[in-house]
C-alpha cells in the first residue's frame, strides 16, 4: 500500500475510540498501517476532525473545494500526531 486510501461507505467499522459509527476512515501507508477514523461523537469542538465534519454536512455542491482539502489535510496530522507520527513535508510539496 503506498497511498492513502479514504473509505466512506455504510459498513465502516466502528470507531475504536468510543464503538461509534465512523464517519470515514483513511488507511495510511505508515509501518504496518496506520487507520485514522472520524467520528462524530469523538471528533467534534475545535479541532480539525471538527472542521471537517461541519464542512461534510454541506451539500455537495456548496463544499468550498480549498477547504475541504486543507481541513482533511488537517484532520489527518492531527490524528497521525495522536499515534505519534510527526509530519514533515517534502521540500516540493504546497503543505
């Protein structure tokens, strides 16, 4: 696996954090595997997963694109941060 991979379906597993449905999980290609989850119940205030979540609940055609990448971005450091990863962007990258 060397990309990640965002998974948005009915049959989610739950969120290991609270047993909670999961609102989307995304499998990172770090060591064995790395699945962050967003959770609508553990996920919430503040915070990037937060963010995230707001801008999911707006229709389709009303998601402002720019920023559903930057809080997605967001939402996975934070979460990798929480696993101990640290992330460091590539000299090329914009992030």
């Amino acid at each position: 696996m060397n990309r990640v991979q965002v998974l948005r379906t009915d049959d989610l597993p739950p969120c290991p954090r609270c047993d909670r449905p999961a609102l989307l999980v995304a499998r990172m290609p770090l060591g064995d595997g790395v699945d962050l989850y967003l959770c609508r119940h553990c996920d919430t205030g503040p915070t990037a997963g937060g963010r995230l979540i707001a801008i999911l609940g707006l229709p389709d055609g009303e998601r402002p694109l720019d920023l559903l990448h930057e809080f997605t971005a967001a939402w996975m450091h934070e979460g990798l941060a929480a696993q101990g990863w640290r992330y460091i962007p590539h000299e090329d990258s914009p992030n």
